[in-house]
C-alpha cells in the first residue's frame, strides 16, 4: 500500500518538476537566441569604403553644335520670276557658278530707258560743244560779248555733267541686270535650296525703288573646315587657351572620335546661362561633319590631386549640412561634417572634414544614428562600388548656375 501511495503520489511530482526545469532551460535557450539576434540586427551591414586622391586629369563633357567655315544665305538683288535653277541640294558649287537665274522684265525696261537717256544725253552734249567753239571763235569780235562766250562755255559743261550722270545710270542698271545671274560665292555645298522655277522674288537691297519682304533663295556652306561652337560653364573658362584641344564624339557613331583646336571664345559670360561661348575647329577635308551636326565636346581638365574624392552615394544630407559616417576601429559610426567641392559625376570632392585613412559607409541606410555599430560585409557585385581610378566623365548643358558645385537637396 504505501509502495502504491509512493508511486501515486511521487510520480506526478517528478513529472512535474521535469515540465517546469524543460521550460526554464527552454526559455533560457529563446532568451540567448532573441539576445543573439538583436545583437546581430544592431550590428547593421554596411559596405565601408576609403576616399581616394583624386585624378590628374578629368574629362568634361559639353554639348558642342558643328557649323560651317562660311555660310552664306543668297539674296536675290533685283526683282522677278525665278526663270531657272541649276543646283539643288547638296551640290558641290564652284565660286562664281550659275545657281539660278532671274527674269526681270521692268529691269530690263529701265535698262534700256537708261541707255536711251545717255544716247540722248551724249548728243546735247555733242551739240553744245561745237555751239561753245563757233562761239569762242568768234570772242573778242564786235559780234559776241564775253558773257555770251562764257554762257555757252558753260552749257557745254551743263551737258557734260549730265551725259555722265546718264552713263552712270546706265553702269547701275547693268550692274542690276548681272545680278540675274544668282552665282555661288565661294566653293561649298549647296545645303538650302528655298526658291523654285516661276517663283516671284523681291530684291534685297540692289533694287532701291522695290519694296516689300525679301526671301532667301540658297544657302551655300565652306565644309572644307568645320567650326564647332560649345558653352563653357565659369568654372571652366580659365582653362581655355591656344593649348587646349577636345575630341568630339557624335552620338550615331560610338567609338568614333575626331579631334578639334581651340580657336576663340567669347571672353564674356552669358548672364542667364553663366557660359562662355567657345569655338573650336576641325579639318573636314573628307565632308563627314556635316553643318549643324550634334556633337559631345570632351575636354581633359587638369585636377587637384591633392583633393580627396569619394563616390555621391556616400553622402548624408541632413539638418547639419553635408556628412559622412566614419567607421572607427570600435566599428561604430560617428557623424561627420565635410566641405564638398567640385561634383564629378558619379564622385565629388572634398575640400574638408576627411582624410585619406577615413573608412566611411557608403550608401548609409537612412536611420544611421551616431555611435550605432555596425558590421562591415561585402556587397554584390556591381552595387554602389566606390571607383578606384578616374572618375565619369562630367556632363553639362550649361545649367544657370554653371558652377558644377555639389548642391544640398
């Protein structure tokens, strides 16, 4: 019986006694693991990165517009119906070669009115020289009076002065009558051709007595020699000078580059742009640029070496200014301010606030607290790695500012 009472009564007791130390020790083993896992979570991973000296040399990339060594819009000088033309679009000219030709009826009335008055005008002028010598032969005589000699004397140099008048009417309107002959002023390339036959064209300027708007009838372009016009941001402008050269990429050929020269620049700045308008130069004796071609204009800057860069995402914006987070040898963060420079592209410098030995956190997460720990890992490949050798070229369009200075958001 006891034995019995023993076991009725023992046995619930130990078995409850094992339930109460299984969940303790259970409890003990989620606490450690909830511990080890906060732990871990506090620890956020981040990639730590060093800033880097930055390049001698960086490129700077400006949108660049090609034109022609000369380009000529030709006018038409009298007025008419366009009777013919001879070059279209595209069409190797010589200097002087026939591009059209202009009908000009009341010009050639006026031409023959003109020859007419000087025919007329030569005759008077005839007459009242042999009037001046029968009158001269007779001077001195009871028949004439001085005054009479010298009133035809006089006459006669009337009528000269106006059969030279008439002649130069008459060298005006030939002058007008060779300018229906519209001829290319130079050798290039006929690049417009805005007339055609029967057209009705009004002078511009050759013909005084005609009013009203004149209309362009070709434009002829030099392409022997390319000018290359480009926007200089103020930050860049000291650099231009005779030494600087660029290369010139055209975005529907990469890969492709040709090489230009400086030529002038504007020495002002552009108020609303803050740019300087810069022209280059290019050989183009085998015609690949064309007039008004778009093209990336790469110059190679020199640059402060001594200026440590490091990549934009390694930025914080926050109340303060701009920071970084410097990992110390504790692996704990600490907010610092830094002074930025000039931005690079993908990089910027830092003109103050870090040195060389700095480990900072690239891509800091956005709750990233001062003193917080934090666990140094390896990122995928390809994910905000901070570039080791020169920065990406530096793209502008000549914003207003133009200063290429990093902005706070």
């Amino acid at each position: 019986m006891k034995r019995r009472a023993l076991l009725s009564f023992g046995l619930p007791a130990v078995l409850a006694a094992a339930l109460v130390v299984y969940g303790v020790v259970g409890r003990e083993r989620s606490l450690a693991s909830l511990t080890r896992v906060a732990n871990e979570q506090a620890n956020v991973p981040v990639q730590v990165i060093s800033p880097q000296r930055g390049p001698s040399t960086r490129p700077l990339v400006l949108p660049g517009t090609v034109r022609a060594w000369y380009e000529a819009p030709i006018f038409a000088q009298v007025a008419g119906y366009v009777q013919s033309w001879n070059e279209d679009y595209g069409a190797s000219v010589k200097a002087g070669q026939l591009l059209a030709t202009i009908d000009a009826p009341s010009l050639d009335a006026q031409y023959a009115a003109a020859k007419a008055n000087l025919n007329v005008a030569q005759a008077n002028y005839r007459l009242a020289v042999s009037t001046a010598a029968r009158w001269q032969a007779l001077a001195g005589t009871p028949a004439v009076s001085k005054q009479e000699v010298d009133v035809q004397a006089a006459g006669a140099a009337a009528r000269k002065a106006e059969m030279e008048a008439s002649a130069q009417d008459v060298a005006r309107y030939a002058a007008l009558e060779a300018f229906k002959r519209v001829v290319a002023p130079f050798d290039g390339v006929v690049t417009a051709r805005l007339t055609d036959v029967g057209s009705y064209v009004n002078a511009a300027g050759g013909d005084v007595s005609v009013r009203g708007n004149s209309a362009e009838l070709f434009t002829v372009s030099d392409v022997h020699e390319m000018r290359v016009f480009v926007s200089v941001p103020q930050d860049y402008a000291n650099l231009l000078g005779p030494h600087t050269t660029a290369t010139l990429h055209q975005p529907s050929q990469p890969g492709k580059s040709i090489e230009a020269k400086f030529l002038t620049t504007a020495r002002a700045f552009n108020p609303s742009t803050r740019t300087a308008e810069t022209e280059l130069t290019v050989d183009n004796s085998n015609h690949a640029l064309w007039p008004g071609t778009y093209v990336d204009v790469e110059f190679h800057v020199p640059s402060d070496q001594t200026v440590l860069t490091m990549p934009e995402a390694a930025l914080i914006f926050r109340a303060d200014g701009a920071q970084v987070a410097i990992v110390d040898a504790q692996n704990r963060v600490h907010l610092r301010n830094v002074t930025l420079g000039q931005n690079l592209g993908q990089t910027v410098q830092v003109t103050s606030g870090l040195s060389l030995g700095d480990k900072l956190v690239n891509n800091p997460p956005a709750g990233l607290l001062e003193g917080q720990s934090v666990q140094s890992v390896t990122p995928a490949t390809g994910y905000a790695m901070a570039p080791q050798k020169a920065p990406q070229p530096t793209h502008s369009a000549g914003s207003a500012n133009g200063d290429g200075q990093a902005t706070k958001p």
